[in-house]
C-alpha cells in the first residue's frame, strides 16, 4: 500500500536526517526530495542523509547531535552503526537544573476501580505473595504454589493469584558490601507493592538475609522451614497460611479511587528508530496526562537516559534533588567503568538492526517516555517511591531488572514499548505493550495490546494514541480490560540488582 | 539417651578444642575429663576449650589453626565466634605443589545404568532441555512447559522430565565485558550437559546473547520468537518440537556402563560444626572410592576452600596446575576486594550458630569432601570437565550458583551436606542429601538421603558411611533409587555467575 511511494519522518527542524517508513525500506535510485535520491538500499527505521556530510559533521536527529560523520557520507546514503561515531555523553558538572519547568493544567474527574489496602495505597489487582527470604527457600515454595494453584484457588474467584517472589539473593552473597543494600530494600519495598493484599514470608532459616533483618520492625507473616518436620509439613503449613490469606482476599471489593492513586512505570525493550518517533512519544504524552490527574509515573533505564540528561536536568525541580541525580548518575558511570566496559554497551544487535546507530539515538528516543512535566524526585535503585507526579528511578535499563526495580519503586501498573517485539510480562502487575510499527502488531496480535506504529503512516496523532494509552491504563487498572500478557498469563520472574559480589 | 553421659569428639591429637555432641549441649557444671569441667552451657556441635588459653593463643581443630584467643579463656569454657580471632589466609606464593600425592589403588568392576549420548557422555537421566537464550522468552517458556508436561508427557514414560533451563543472562548485560566469558561458557556448557538427551533452543531475536554466538559451530534446535506469528504460535511451535524430541528420548534404555562414567559433584550448604565431622569426611570416603573407580568428582567453593589451600596445594598434580590454581584464587581474591567485602563474608549465621566460629574453621571442615586423592585439574567457572579423577572447580560457595557452575562442569549426580537442614534441589541432576546430625534426619525424614550424624555417636564409622554413600550414588544413577528431592520435584532454578555489569 504505502510501499508503493516513498514515506519518511523527521522530528525536528534541524535534523539533516529522516527515517524511512516504508516496510520494505527504500531502494536505491528512489527520488526522496526534488533534490535527494538514494544511493544503497535503507531498511525500514534506518536513516537518510539529507545533505553531503563531510568526516567529523554533526548528525542531528531530535534537533540534537546523535554522533559524527566517521567518514564522508554522500546525501541519500544509509546512516547507520558503522558510519557514525559517538558523541561524549554530557558532563555532570555542566548539567542546568531546574530552568525548563512546565506545570501542565490538572485534569479533574478522572477515576479508576481498585484494591484499597489498609496502608492507604491503591492496588491493580488483589494478589497472594508468597515471598522466599533466601534462594533454598524456593523449590519447596514452587510446589507449595502448584498446589495452592490447583486445589484452593478455583475456590476463591475474587482473588487475582498467587505469585511466588522468588529471586537469586538472601545467601552466599557478600551482605555488608556496601551495594549490598539495594538488593536488600529491592527485595523489602517488593513485599510491600500495593498489588499484594497479603503477603506470606517462607524463611530456611540460617540464610544471612535473615526474615528478622529483612523486615525489621515489620509484622510479617513468617513460615521458618527449618522448624518445619519435614517436607510434607512445610508444603502443609505454608498451604494452610495461604487459605487463611485468600479467605481474607476473596471478600476484598473494587471501590472508585481518582486516578492521582494510580502508579504507573514506562520502560522500553527491544527498541527500533520507530520506538523514539511513535510508541515513546505517545507513551510520554499519556504519562502527561496521568500527572495532570495527579497520579505518580515512574520512568527509568540509567544507560538510555544517560545521553539525554542535557535535557532531562532542566527538568527537575530544585537543585538538590540535582545533585541526587548526579550522585546517582556517577555511581552508574563508576559501576560501569569497574566492568571495563562504556555506555554504548546497551544497545543490542536488535537495536541496531532496528536502526538505532547508538546509545545517543536510543536515548534521546527513549526519553520521549517521560512526557514533558517537572520531574518531582529521583529514586535510588529499589527506593520506594514517596511523591506524586513524574519521578525518575535510576534502575539498569536490563527489561526485567528494571521492571523488579519499578515493583520495588511500587508501580502497579506498567506500560511498554517495543519495536523488535518482545514476549516480556509481570506477575505482580499487568503490562499494556505498545508496539513502534504496524508490521508488529500485524503479527502479534495476540501480543500487543496497541499499536502506535500508525503514528508513522499519519493515520492518526501521538495525542491520540497517548489519550488511547491513557484511557487503556485506567480500564486496565478497573480489572475492566485485560492486558495480553495476563491474559496468556506470561510472567517472568524477577531479577534483582546486586552490584555486591556472591560468596 | 547419650544425654546423660557427655559426649565430645575431638579430630586430630593436637587439637586443643573438643565438639559437643550430645543433641542438647552441655550445662555448666558438667565434668567432661578428670580436669575439666564446663564453665558455661555449651550448645550441641560447639566447641570447649580443653586448656586455658591466654590472648593471642592458637586455637587448634583438624590439627591446625582456626584461630587464636581474643582473650583469656579458661578451660572449660564456650569458644564460638564472640572470642576467637581469624588467622590471615595461606599466601599464594608461599603454596607448594605436587608434594602430597597418594595414588590410590583402583577399584575394579564397579557399574551403573546410565544413558549414552552420541558424544560418549553417560547421563543418570534422560531429559529434555529447553533452553531460553534470554530472560525476555522465560514467560513464553514456561507456559510452553506446562502444555509440554500436562499433555505431552504422560505419553512419554521413558522420559525423566522437561527442564526449562531459564536465567537472568542474554540481554541489559554488558556482553563485552571481560567477565562476561564466565555466564556465556555456563550457558554454553549447561546445555551440553550428559543429563539431556535433547536440547531445543528458545531465543527471542533481537538479544544480545544470539543463538549463533552462544553456540558458535554447533549445530542447535533453535526457535526464534519474533519469527513466529503471536503467543499461540510460538507456544505451537515449542510444543511440537518438543513432541518430536520425546518420541526420540523415549525410544533411548539404560545401558550398563563403568562407574568410570559418573561425574558426580560434591557441595555443602548450610553447614554446622558437624559437617566437617561426619558428613563431609563420610562424602570424601565415597569420593576416593568413586576415583578409584576412575570417576570423575568434582568439589568447588572458592571461599571454603581459600583457608585450607596449604592442605589442597601439596595434592596438587603438577606446578603448572598450581599456577591455574593461584591465578583463579587470586582473582576471587581481587573480586571480593573490589566489593569492599573478605573472605569472611562467607559464613553465614546459622553456621556460626552452628559452631563455626569463622571462615577456617567452615574451611577445614569443608576440604573434608575432597578425600585424599590428588587433584588433577582446576576449572575456571563455567567450565566443562575435561579429565577423570578429583577435579577442583573455582566457583562461589553460594549453593545455587556452584550448583548450577558444577552443572556446566558436567556434573550428572550431586551429593549435598548440611547440617542445618537445606531443602536444595535440581532439576538437571539428582542430589543425594546427606545430614551431618541424626537430629536433622529424625525430623527432616522426608528430604534426607542418608544420615552421617550416626558417626558422632560411634555407631558407624567414616568408611561405613562413605561405602554408604557410594554404593547409594550408583543405585540414584542407575534410576533404582530416588532422591527425596527427585520424589519431591523440588527444582530450584539455576541461578548464573555473572560478575560483569548490568546495563
Ligand atoms: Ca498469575
Ligand atoms: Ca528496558
Ligand atoms: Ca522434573
Ligand atoms: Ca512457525
Ligand atoms: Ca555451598
């Protein structure tokens, strides 16, 4: 259909390249511009140049520099990962806070059906979690699960599930490190994600991260396997303490809660040179009208911010919470530097394939996310999040370290972009996945639950698709919609972030 | 019973410290030789001090020193962690090699029943792997698994199961980093491992880790995610794959094979005072029974094994084999430096609470496994075994990350201490658990294999239990015994050792 003439997108005025649309790229020898024919074949998502570059030339796309010319490149070549140089990323030392803050217009009325816990926080669903203090603890959980799954669930038709938080940590790992502590309060702030209704401990016993140490001057309920006679005791005990919680969450009721209760995290995975021009944008202009609700959204991902900050700082509100985010953003460079390995080790073959020359494309791409409001905090690696409006978690961009982080954070809800296509999912909150290009949707359709991708052929605007995002959020969250991923019930298991070593 | 009258054993004749044995300690006031009598209560596997010690004296256990007296201490009283100080580690270049050899005389006519691979390779069971190049196909996996096993497997009687091989590696990983050779040759080597009879290979497209380079030149099943069209395909897909690889596993039999076939691995966890009397000497009988069968045994553990090297090194082959030794050692040294943490970050609270007062006394107890055979090789982690005989792997002592590192060495059996009580498991390999206390057998009936604490009492001896154990792993690898952890399924996930960043 399109295919048939030649369909390209700039962003910004300035950009001296545009990316093709058209499906099957664009062939050499066709004309583009009055002036412009294209030398090589371009895939889809991959750039043209619309000018001579001579070496050492500025490539700008999103009006700013995404590298240099590595060599001379003649206008309508292929601009892609092998005829592009990095840029350095932006000094933290020169960064400019708080000088570009927009407040958006609140939006009243807007409301949702949730759980509403007795710590006032609002859930999406209304789940069991079952929490192991230490890996050991995990075999037995798993069959304790399984039985749990098939004999008493089905009783108790109100209840959303039950999720195991099982995870790697809680033994044979170096507890006083001093990173050791962003696991430890990973792991805490996840048993209090406001999804979970009721949560049970299972404790071996010995493990270093002890349940006592873990959830000090917290009231758990603890299940020690070591006090237990035997295996068919522990799966007795641990099944027993789950009927006594579903008995409790079963009576549990949906009641309207306005949407400022709502917590939603944005990430991206298995991005193309389409996720920065349609699926992020929209994303981000749906996280602009959840803050204008007052609701709290959640954006991520160090390595994809890290060549934005220019203009991301000017974004957050004061100084100090500035001078976190450098603290934040220098502990990353250092974590990365100690592994001998840079920045641009986040993108991926996809990612390059899908047309994103580097991590300074990808990241100016995936900021789009964060909307265009005020970023009111900044939250360490596992922090909980304490502030309503648009807030930054400084998390790996790894899909699901990230996404264990953002549960940790407290998000009860996530939103995901993805032009590869990936098969990710959450047990402990649904997941709306948003594809970058039609040609995914088109395959996936019992994947993706909105396409974004026809931002690109102009059938429709990013406010459009964002105000879909935003209203699927608020369906999704009211149990009314059910996401794909929840629907196939597709639940990947959590994945903690421990910079600490393993003993 | 042995309540009564106190019960203490001491290993070497130099020793100047006895264990308590009796199951409930004992009580200040109790006379234990003609010129002793306790100062204080002593729990059960804790340590009396035999003589008084003035600060700074060495406290001596297997014959060597664990310790020196952080204060006076009378005879009589408790020592425990509160007043013993850590000796320094042996020093690298001060370890002689190849000093201590004893060849011990081979055993003749010893078999199992085991699977043949097309390689030579012997498994204990006949498994299909399925295997996720990257965290982002685990969800799709699993459900793919349930199908496989709910409607699938009953039809296959010949086929010991279907094991995800899942991980949080493939992708948001720095693959580049110089460390990123240990993850990568784990995966490798995992699914190499004798126990599969098949491997299908899972990947989703666009990771990091692709199905071509994690295995370069060999000839794979892959399944590649973003070629199929949605999750019913996908799930399809796998499904059928799956078919075709059981109608193939489930034509394999047993054959008769030389016990020279095993690779069997040997790992504690959740260790107490008794440990390195009973369970770990009773382990390390069978293990030079199996080397003298011409098995291979492979034990691990980097941080237990770091203070007894003056004891390892002499049984050391060869010099150039010693060097490999010091080189790994001293690059775990240097990790955990990094991590601001020592080597005494390894004991954990329930193995102090067991009466092990530190990191040389957990060690000296744990080298017990080994046996007396000389050493052979030394693996860097992750890597494949290459010859029979005693072979040391230079893993993290973390049980779930040696267990999955003695996986990728090849391992198709383990046999696990513990003294606490540990509900680990396998699903890749059967694992024989052996309790280093009768107390822990007479409660945990139903998940340990055999009970060595019948030592500490005097009603068997060493070589009983090891001939035991040895004679128990050829019944589990022939598939005429099961493990209670096989009855059981209980199947912790692998859990990678990965020490390059996240990104
Ligand atoms: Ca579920
Ligand atoms: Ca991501
Ligand atoms: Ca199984
Ligand atoms: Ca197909
Ligand atoms: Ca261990």
């Amino acid at each position: 259909m399109v295919d048939n003439k030649p369909l390209l997108i700039r962003i910004s005025e300035e950009d001296n390249v545009e990316i093709v649309v058209n499906e099957n790229g664009l062939k050499a020898g066709t004309k583009i511009k009055d002036d412009i024919i294209v030398k090589e074949d371009i895939p889809q998502a991959h750039k043209v140049a619309l000018k001579d570059f001579e070496e050492g030339d500025e490539i700008i796309r999103y009006g700013n520099v995404i590298g240099y010319a590595a060599k001379r490149i003649e206008k309508g070549s292929w601009i892609n990962q092998y005829n592009v140089t990095l840029p350095s990323s932006p000094k933290l030392d020169k960064l400019e806070f708080a000088t570009n803050l927009k407040e958006l217009p609140t939006l009243e009325g807007y409301t949702f059906k949730g759980y509403r816990n007795s710590d006032g926080s609002v859930g999406t669903k209304n789940l069991l979690g079952i929490f192991s203090c230490v890996q050991c603890a995990e075999g037995v959980l798993n069959r304790a699960i399984k039985k749990i799954e098939e004999e008493l669930l089905p009783q108790y038709p109100n209840v959303d599930g039950v999720v195991p938080i099982n995870h790697n940590y809680g033994c044979g790992v170096a507890i006083n490190s001093p990173n050791a502590k962003i696991p430890i309060r990973t792991l805490k702030n996840i048993s209090e994600n406001p999804n979970f209704g009721e949560v049970i401990v299972v404790s071996l016993g010995c493990e270093k991260l002890e349940a006592d140490r873990l959830f000090k001057g917290m009231d758990k309920n603890v299940i020690v396997l070591q006090e237990e006679a035997g295996f068919e005791e522990m799966l007795e005990t641990i099944v027993s303490r789950a009927k006594e919680a579903l008995e409790i969450l079963n009576r549990r009721q949906r009641e309207i809660c306005p949407a400022s209760e709502l917590v939603v995290g944005m990430q991206c995975g298995g991005s193309d040179a389409f996720s920065g021009i349609t699926a992020n944008p929209a994303v981000g202009y749906a996280a602009d009208l959840l803050v204008r609700t007052g609701a709290t959204v959640i954006f991520a991902e160090v390595s994809e911010v890290r060549d934005g900050l220019h203009l991301l700082a000017p974004r957050i509100v004061n100084q100090e919470l500035g001078e976190k985010l450098k603290e934040e953003i220098a502990w990353y460079d250092n974590y990365l530097d100690l592994g001998s390995v840079d920045r641009d080790a986040n993108p991926t073959p996809g990612n390059k394939q899908g047309g994103l020359a580097n991590i300074v494309e990808k990241s100016l791409g995936s900021i789009q996310k964060a909307g265009t409001s005020p970023i009111v905090d900044i939250l360490s690696p596992g922090e909980k999040v304490k502030k309503k409006g648009l807030v930054f978690a400084a998390t790996p961009a790894s899909d699901f370290v990230c996404g264990t982080l953002q549960l940790a954070a407290g998000i009860t809800l996530q939103v995901f972009t993805t032009g590869r296509g990936t098969t990710y999912g959450l047990a402990m909150a649904p997941v709306i996945k948003v594809s970058s290009r039609t040609v995914l949707k088109d395959k996936w359709q019992d994947l993706i639950d909105i396409d974004a991708g026809r931002i690109a052929t102009g059938e429709v605007d990013i406010k459009e698709v964002g105000k879909e995002i935003f209203e699927y959020i608020l369906a999704v969250a009211s149990g009314e919609k059910k996401t794909w991923a929840d629907k196939w019930q597709i639940e990947n298991r959590l994945c903690l972030f421990n910079p600490a070593p393993i003993t």
